[in-house]
C-alpha cells in the first residue's frame, strides 16, 4: 500500500467505502513512523495501542452504517504545544518533562469529534519561540528532504511527520509563521486561518493550568498534502469556545469570492526592497500568478499602502511583547536597562524586542491605533484585489543552527547575509492584522529545498485564499515529495 501518498481526503474516502479499513490505515502508519521516525524525529509522543482500539471501533461503527465524521477512521499527529489526554505535554521545557495531560484541547476534542485519530504527537521548538525545532526534552528534528536543515518550527515536527510520510494530516499553531515557514521549508500546504475563529483553549503556552486568553496574534491551523486537506481540517475545528459568546452565535465562514478563475482578482508582492527574497521564490511566484491569468484571472502588482518597515517594527514589537510577558523578572528589568540606555531613534531588532518585552499599557494602546489604520489599509487593497500573492520567507530551510543568540544567527538570500529575524517578515505581512494566510507549494530551489508563497487573503474570508490553492493545485502545484519517499 502507498497510503502516504494520498491525501488525508482521500484516505477518509477510502475508508468510508469500504477500500480499506481504519486498523489497516492506523497499522500502515504506525509502521511508518517506526521506519521512517528514527532519523526524522518528528513524533515525540505515541498512543500506538490506543490508536488501534480506535481504530477497531470506528470500523464496527462503519459497519453499522454509522460515522463519527469527516475524518471518520483517518489517523493523524498533532502539534505538542495542544493538549491531548493521556499524552505527555512539556513544549520543550525540562521543568516539564512528563507532564501528562488530563484533558484534550479544544482543537484535539473537535478533530476526534470529526472522526480522527490521534497516534502521537510532535516535536516543537521551546513554547514554540523559534523557526527551528529542537528543545532540551526531544531533540532536534530533522527535515525529510535533507537532514542537515531544519523543518521549520514552530510547528516543525508537524511538517516534518507529514513530508515523511508518517501522518497524512496534521494541526500546528502561528504567531510568527509557525504553521506557514514549515509548510513553505517541507513543501507542504498549510493555513494560518483569521485571527480568533478557531479556539487555542489547551494550547501550550500558557503554562498548564492558566486560563487561556487570546494573544491577539496566535492562531490554531492545518497542515496536510493537499489544499482540500486543510480546508477539511480547518472546518472542523472552526467556532467559538465554549461560554456565553458560543451561547449567543456561531461561526459559519462564507464561501470564496470566486469558485473559479473567471473574475478573480489577484494581487503580486513577490519581493519588497524592505525584505528582498530569493529571486527564485520571487520569479516562481509571478509564474503562479500568470498561471492564474491565463486561466482567466485579472492580475495586478499591488501592496499595502503603508510603510512595510515601521509595519514590521509594529509586528515584532508587539509579537515581543507576547512572547516576554512570562520572561523572568530580572530578565525584563534587564531590558529595561537595554531601553534606558537606547538612543530613542534607535530601531535595530535588538532594541525593538528590548522596547516589546517593557512595553507599557500606554504605549501599548498608541500601537492599537496604529494596527487600526493598517486595517483600514488592508480593507482598501481588498476592495481592489480578492487574494495577494507574497512570499513566506526570504530563504529556503536553513541549517541546524542552535546558537543562542538569535542575534548572532544568519541565513542566505542571494548569496547574501542577512539578519535571522528575517524570517519573520513576511509572516508579520498577514499576522499583524490577523489576516488569513494559505500556503503553496511552488516547487524545488536549485538546492534541491522546496518553497512556497502565501495567498493572502481578507480577514475573516478564509475561503477565498483556500479556493485560490485549489486552483493552483488543480495547475500542478502540489506537494513536493522527499527524496527516497
């Protein structure tokens, strides 16, 4: 059997009529990661006999002309930040180590509900704070298509399992392109869908046993082979948390603007003199839209109109202050001094985190006014255009690098240098302003790495980039295999 070479849609097909079995799916891929995992170390956690119980009922369900859903029978992994009952739970942390959850986030309790079933989980980086994966607890994991580069992060080992073949579907969180620098690094499609519709109530972090409260940036999404895949996976886990807003409404997301080509408006960023990329990703991406013109799209290049540097420094300074709110005290008032001492023009990366980790209520607020005009701009360009194209990053997938100076990190544009923080550019492009995000596979660099862009488009509307992929895919954009898969 080659089911890691199908689509987690089409397995579920399968299985619902009859071509194959849920043990027999679960047992193919348990049998995968115990071939495939040892050199990937994608999957860090396991329910293997517990998987094939499920596994056993859902086929005497089937049998019973009865289905749990969508997924019904279809094994997948899912992101070690989410809370799954029964399995460990430590996001990277030492201090953590065999922490066991009691109960399944709400992402896990809505993808068992479509049917699912869980067989372990995977490797992230430490509270999913880098675009590499590797933490004291598990190691490093190791991307499929060469295993001296990374697979991304934060949802690494979520891309990782899928590119080997180990899952034919998973689910990973986004705050600084952690769903989608994978996706883009493996070869993959991936959503980070529209800020708040899909609840991260169990996802670590907050440390276990603290009330979830919305980040204003983090986002829950899909991973998988295909675009329907995370279409599939994505409708299942979209709604409000339970509470009085689920009381009172539900989410139904609209269809796409357009089902077809025919009137589609697309918009071309391929690179920025803010953030150039590799003139390869930019070339393949203008290809892509030209594809999508023959067939019958309008094209146009197109930004925002406002100042990508300053919308940058907004991005990474409220991005630091998240992610420095649970910092040590003497770590903030260290930063503190970093500040006091900065010269106030002072906009290095170093200064802007400094100024994020100390951010004050105040000033706070005065960046809440400015995310308001970048919204009215978005809202402007969308009444101009129905999706962006753009990039993920600047690079393919860098080499393990573990230097803990993120500082003193490098990755290579063009032949070029270039600061690490980089990487987070271009997801900034879409997170600030909670904008919904799918990602495409373009192809293999001349390094033999695969990349992608992100078809971007407005908030709330996350059929429309999601309609878009599908089309590309339908044009023979799909996900790139690893070698010797």
């Amino acid at each position: 059997m080659n089911l890691h070479k199908l689509s987690a849609t089409a397995i579920a097909q399968k299985i619902a009529n009859g071509d194959i079995s849920s043990a027999e799916t679960v047992q193919f891929f348990i049998d995968r990661i115990n071939q495939r995992n040892p050199d990937i170390n994608a999957v860090i956690a396991s329910r293997f006999d517990e998987a094939m119980a499920d596994a056993h009922t859902a086929d005497e369900k089937l049998a019973k002309g009865e289905s749990n859903g969508p997924l019904h029978g279809v094994p997948m992994t899912i992101k070690d930040l989410f809370e799954v009952e029964g399995l460990t739970c430590d996001a990277g942390f030492p201090e953590w180590k065999g922490h066991v959850s009691t109960e399944d986030a709400v992402v896990t309790q809505r993808l068992k509900a479509a049917g699912a079933i869980i067989l372990g989980k995977t490797n992230a980086p430490l509270a999913g704070g880098d675009v590499q994966t590797y933490n004291a607890v598990h190691g490093t994991t190791n991307s499929p298509h060469n295993l001296e580069h990374t697979p991304g992060g934060s949802s690494g080992g979520s891309s990782a399992a899928l590119a080997a073949g180990m899952t034919p579907l998973e689910y990973g969180s986004d705050i600084g392109g952690s769903i989608r620098t994978p996706a883009h690094f493996c070869g993959l499609f991936g959503h980070k869908p529209t800020f708040g519709i899909v609840p991260m109530r169990g996802h670590v972090p907050p440390p276990h046993g603290i009330p979830w409260e919305p980040s204003e940036l983090t986002v829950a999404g899909p991973l998988g082979h295909s675009a329907a895949d995370v279409e599939l996976a994505l409708d299942v886990t979209v709604g409000l948390d339970d509470g009085p807003m689920r009381q009172a409404m539900q989410i139904q997301l609209q269809g796409p603007r357009h089902q077809t080509h025919k009137g589609l408006r697309v918009g071309l960023w391929p690179t920025d003199a803010a953030c150039e990329v590799e003139s390869a990703f930019s070339a393949a991406i203008e290809t892509a839209g030209k594809a999508l013109e023959k067939a019958g799209a309008e094209l146009t290049e197109i930004k925002p109109d406002f100042d990508m540097p300053q919308y940058f420094q907004t991005y990474m300074t409220r991005l630091s202050a998240i992610i420095g709110s649970d910092l040590p005290q003497a770590v903030i008032d260290n930063m503190k001094e970093v500040v006091a001492a900065a010269d106030p023009n002072d906009t290095t990366l170093p200064i802007m985190q400094a100024r994020g980790i100390t951010l004050s209520h105040g000033d706070w607020l005065k960046l809440n006014i400015r995310k308001a005009k970048y919204d009215l701009a978005w809202r402007a360009l969308f009444e101009k255009v129905d999706v962006l194209l753009c990039p993920v990053t600047p690079s393919t997938a860098m080499k393990h690098d573990h230097n803990p100076d993120f500082h003193a990190r490098r990755i290579e544009v063009n032949g070029v240098e270039r600061p690490y923080f980089d990487n987070f550019f271009w997801a900034g492009v879409a997170t600030l302003c909670g904008l919904p995000s799918t990602v495409v596979p373009l192809g293999k660099h001349q390094n033999g790495l695969p990349f992608g862009m992100q078809v971007i488009g407005p908030a709330y509307e996350d059929k429309t980039p999601l309609a878009v992929a599908k089309m590309l895919e339908s044009m023979g954009y799909s996900w790139v295999e690893p070698p010797n898969y």
